[in-house]
C-alpha cells in the first residue's frame, strides 16, 4: 500500500492553520471524497513529541493512511498538537494536559462546521489516546467511535523513576515547569522493531528529541493514573490495537482499561505478538501486521457507519 510519490503526495497534501486558544494548530487534509459515497471522517492523532510530517516509507505515514482508507471512501485528517510539528508553541511543552482537549475540540469544531453529517471516528496513537478517552469521558463533542494504537491507559513500570523522585519531580514541576528532565530513555527507547524507521524518526527535524520540561512529565503522570478511572464512561465503539512487546505503554494496563469500557459498548481489542509501541511500522518486509490492522479497521468502520 505504499505510496510510491510519497514526496509529491505531501505535496499536494493540504496543510494549514486553525486556531486553538491562543495557538495556531497545524492541520493536513487527505484528498477529496464525494460527499455522496464519504463513510466517514478518519481524524488521526499523534503522540507525545511525535507529528505528521514525512519519516519514513511506511504504512504509518499520514499519506499511506490516506491512500488506504480513501480507497474504502474514508476521508483522512491529522492534526499536530501545539507545540509539536507546524503547529505553534514552546517544543513538547504542556502546562495542562486539557490544552491538548482544546486543541482537538477546535479541529473538531472545524471539521464538522465542513462536513456536518459526517460521521467522524478519532483514530489515536499513544498519547494521543488518552487524549481522545479524556475527551470522549469529558462528553466535549459526539463521536462515533475510536481506535486506540498502543493507547497510553498506563505507563511502563520500567519508565517510571523511584516514588521519591516521583514526589521531587511534582513538587518541583511546580515551581520550574519549563525545567528539562530525563536520560533520553523515551526517545532512545523501541519506538519500533526496524532500526532504519528509529533512526529516521529521531532525525526528522519535527520529531522532539530533547528532555522533557518537568510540566509535561507531571501532566503524562498525572492522566496516566485518570485514565484507568474513566474506562466506564467510554459510551462510544472501540477498537484498540496493543503490542504485548511494548516498553513504553503498559499492554496490562491496556487490557485491563478494555475490560472496564461501558458494559453496553461495542468494543474490540487485538493483542499483537512480536510488536512493540509503534504497530503500523513494518519489523521486516516481511512483516504484514500493519496492513492487517489496516484491514481490520476497516471492517470495524464497516460495522459502525450505518
């Protein structure tokens, strides 16, 4: 499914301006579907200090999505959270963890003023998850359904620093939140089992590679230990995607959080042997786990847009 222009799809790709707050919030634009035969409206979400500009040939670029799901008349939107990618703001930096609900709620505003009968499924990664969970919990717009990759419903137990630094580091984040913090272990950890993707991603001048500021760590922190809690208010159809090799996110916590959805919600949850935190990123060329989470999302949406 690779496109082979990637380049000139990027391109073409629409990018542009909206405003959040105070912030101007880079969004791209897949190409154009009728809006007689449009399903539904796939709106991608990243993580933390990641983005949607050009790494690396792969099922996971912005523009492979796009060329996948427009072919099944899905119509693709990603947007970059402030402070990441194009968009406007100090580099990874978030005061309040709700600055990132706003930011989904203008591109949300924004896309549903365009296409107001639509249906529109968040499809996150990471982070990006407990953005949307946060969001759907907080009942801050209707959406028809999700798809969680790697979803961030726990952090790994391997990431955490002892609960006295823990306590040191919340404390100070209060007075120095701009304070970097860390050993680089996020960034010089698996993003995925293909070496040639790690490094392209950690060179790609929109990726974050620097320490964290102090207020980031505390705000990932302090939802990650939320977001076990808001599992029951998940109303909405879920599909969620985990790697049970995955060091960065907890793949119990993950099971754990599916378990506890809404008891009258439509979800599915899919453990991938073998995969670590980035699942659309092949481990060889050999490796078609991307492509079947691809399929399987599509007959996921298939189900939910009738």
């Amino acid at each position: 499914m690779y496109s082979k222009n990637i380049f000139l799809h990027y391109i073409i790709m629409k990018q542009y301006n909206i405003k959040s707050k105070n912030r101007l919030i880079n969004v791209l634009e897949g190409v154009d579907i009728n809006d007689n035969i449009c399903k539904g409206i796939i709106l991608n979400i990243h993580g933390l200090g990641s983005h949607f500009q050009y790494v690396y040939n792969s099922h996971d670029e912005l523009v492979n999505r796009d060329k996948f799901f427009s072919q099944f008349d899905y119509k693709t939107f990603g947007f970059e959270f402030h402070g990441h990618g194009k968009s406007e703001g100090p580099r990874c930096t978030i005061y309040n963890f709700n600055d990132l609900l706003d930011d989904l709620y203008f591109v949300l505003k924004f896309i549903s003023s365009s296409y107001p009968y639509t249906k529109i499924f968040l499809m996150g990664e990471s982070m990006g998850c407990a953005v949307i969970i946060k969001y759907i919990a907080d009942k801050l717009h209707e959406i028809d359904g999700i798809i969680l990759l790697s979803p961030m419903c726990g952090i790994n137990k391997d990431m955490k620093p002892s609960p006295f630094m823990i306590n040191l580091l919340l404390f100070s984040s209060n007075i120095l939140p701009w304070l970097p913090y860390g050993t680089n272990k996020f960034n010089n950890d698996t993003l995925a089992s293909n070496e040639e993707y790690n490094t392209a991603y950690r060179n790609c001048p929109y990726t974050f590679n620097g320490l964290f500021p102090l207020c980031t760590l505390r705000e990932l922190y302090k939802t990650s230990l939320i977001i076990p809690e808001l599992a029951s208010k998940v109303d909405v159809p879920s599909i969620i995607f985990q790697g049970k090799e995955d060091t960065i996110t907890c793949p119990d916590c993950t099971i754990h959080f599916h378990e506890n959805i809404h008891i009258n919600t439509d979800k599915e949850i899919v453990l991938i042997e073998g995969k670590g935190h980035n699942l659309l990123v092949q481990k060889t060329k050999l490796d078609n786990s991307p492509e079947s989470i691809y399929r399987q999302i599509v007959m996921w949406l298939t189900k939910h847009v009738n």
